[in-house]
C-alpha cells in the first residue's frame, strides 16, 4: 500500500513502498513479504508485536548519552568495533554528518560495551537486551513468513541463523543533532573542512548482513534508491519498523531479492533525529548460499560459496558505498 512522501532534492521521486501489516493472514502476509523483497528490497511492517516500552526506554537511553559532552561521549569511543562513534564510519575513511553507538547483539558483549558506554551499565544492558531479544523475534518472524512465502520445506532455514547463539548481528544507533543555524561564513568554512560532508548523514551503500530492522523517530532524512536510480524519500514513522534485505540474503536468494541501497540526508530539522537498526546476521562460520530446496536443478548458482566471515572482511576492506557482492560471483 503506497504511502506519503516528502520531496526533499530535484533527483528524487515519490513511490509507493509497500507496507505489510503482521496482523493479516499468514498467507497473504508471507506472499506479500516476498513480492516486497523482490521488487523493492525494502517494505514498512505495522502490527509488528514490539512493546512501544522497549523502543521508548532505548531512545531514551541512547538520547541521555548522546546528550552529555563531547570528552564523555569520546570515553564511549572509538567504534572499533564496538562502542561510541562521531563522524568516522568503518576503517577506511568514510565521513558522514552523524554520531552513533555500535553494539554487539551478544549479551555478554553488551554487557562490556555498556560498562563503557554508561555510568548504569546494568540498567543500559538491560534495555539494550530487550530491545535485541524484540527486534530478533521480529526479524525471525519475518524470515519464517519469507520460508513460507517461498514454499520451503523448511521455512525456517532463514530465521535459524539469526537465532543462532552464534549470530553476529549488530545493533546501531545512529544519532543525527539537530540542525544549526550557519552564517555565510561558518557555511563556507564547513565546506571546505576535510570534514564536510555535503548534506549527507550517513553515505550510501547496502547493508551486508541478511535483513536490517529499523526504526526511527519522527524526523525525516532516509531515502532508498530503486530501480531507476532515484532517491526516493522515505516517510518517518515512529509506530512503524522498515525491513531493508542485504547482501547475504540477495545471494542466499540467488539474487531473486534485491539488497536495498539506502543513505540519510543530513539532518535539516531543528529536532535531533534517532534511528535505531538491528542488522540480523548469521554465524561467522555459516555459508551464505541458497537452500538446496530452493534450487532446481537447471538453476546455476550464481556466486561462489562463501562463509558470513569471508564476506564481512571483503566488506570491511571497502568503502562504504562500494559494491561487493560481484566479488563473489560464479564465473
Ligand atoms: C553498513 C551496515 C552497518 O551499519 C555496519 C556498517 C559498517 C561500520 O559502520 O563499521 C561498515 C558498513 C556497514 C559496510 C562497509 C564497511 C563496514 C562501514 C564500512 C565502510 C555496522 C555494517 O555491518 O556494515
């Protein structure tokens, strides 16, 4: 079902996303799911069983830390891997206009990242693991509705790597401050900074792992690029979470889903925004290939087999905006 869209620069474009409401019939839910991944890589889910208490208590958690001064926050930091992050995204130089939190979805890693990332690390783990355990069953859910969508014989092939106790899912939050005023001075100064960033928040790029679950305030900024190359605008909606496939589930799909490329506009408003993703992966040591019952027999495997570790380091040796599913592809 299309829903509104704001028009933010000339080169994008309103589109319809479809939404898919978890409280329908499985059957039209699962065929749904599936129509989404294949067209957009990208859909919205409401009725979707996660308490508004458990995102209302991380917002708030991450909105004090985020809220304290600059050499508190550093103390957090760097993300490397886990922990507090400004400005500096992945090892190799990408920039954008944000600072963030990344977490481990392990409790016992949550539990180290906390220690640093709060003064209760108790009460901030204890949020955060909530939040996890949620957005894992959502995630799981929506996996076993792809299974069934696809009429697998075991339509929990997907959802059994991200329950994995193994599984090296993440867990960001991104925070974008609120916009300031800028003089003709400071504007130039800004744009001519190693620093800058030119309007954007976080760059664009697909997520490598299977499917991300994000949720964000009201305050507007993501866009996905569809099939024509066109930003399309995507409305915030606070109730909602949105579904973003990767590049691990495009390649166990035999590139039958799409993985989405997504970024986020600088934030323009004069409230801060807050995005919250749970980027639902497999074990280290898991392959990332079709389910055999999902390939016919004349169907040819169009990537070489590789294992989540494999690809996490290709993805990690790259630029955020860099492709890296062709690495991998069957001659
Ligand atoms: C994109 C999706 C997740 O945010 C993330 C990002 C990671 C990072 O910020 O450290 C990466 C990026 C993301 C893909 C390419 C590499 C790794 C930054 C970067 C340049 C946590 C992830 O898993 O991959």
């Amino acid at each position: 079902m299309p829903f509104p869209t704001a028009t933010r620069s000339k080169k994008t474009k309103a589109v319809g996303i479809p939404t898919i409401d978890l409280s329908e019939s499985r059957a039209r839910t699962s065929k749904s799911i599936v129509e989404a991944c294949q067209h957009f890589g990208f859909f919205k889910v409401i009725n979707h069983g996660v308490s508004d208490h458990a995102i209302a208590n991380l917002e708030r958690q991450a909105f004090d830390f985020f809220g304290q001064t600059a050499p508190e926050k550093r103390r957090a930091g760097p993300a490397a891997p886990f922990g507090y992050g400004c400005k500096a995204i992945g090892p190799n130089g990408d920039i954008g206009d944000l600072e963030y939190i990344l977490l481990h979805s392990d409790p016992a890693s949550i539990a180290e990242t906390s220690a640093s990332i709060s003064n209760s690390p108790l009460a901030f783990s204890y949020v955060v693991n909530e939040y996890v355990k949620s957005v894992r069953e959502l995630a799981c859910e929506i996996l076993d509705l792809v299974g069934e969508g696809l009429w697998l014989p075991n339509k929990s092939v997907f959802s059994n790597l991200i329950r994995d106790v193994q599984s090296d899912s993440v867990l960001r939050i991104n925070y974008y401050p609120a916009a300031v005023k800028h003089t003709e001075k400071s504007r130039e100064l800004s744009s001519k900074s190693h620093l800058s960033t030119n309007n954007i928040g976080f760059g664009e790029h697909s997520d490598p792992q299977i499917l991300t679950i994000l949720r964000s305030n009201d305050v507007d900024g993501l866009q996905i690029s569809l099939h024509d190359g066109l930003w399309t605008p995507v409305c915030p909606d606070p109730s909602a979470f949105y579904i973003l496939i990767g590049d691990a589930f495009q390649a166990m799909t035999n590139d039958r889903f799409v993985s989405v490329r997504h970024r986020a506009m600088a934030n323009n408003s004069k409230k801060a925004r807050m995005s919250i993703m749970y980027f639902g992966a497999p074990p280290l040591n898991a392959w990332i290939a079709p389910p055999s019952d999902m390939m016919l027999p004349k169907d040819q495997s169009l990537y070489k087999p590789f294992t989540w570790a494999q690809y996490k380091k290709a993805a990690y040796s790259l630029r955020l905006a860099d492709s890296r599913l062709h690495l991998f592809k069957a001659s």
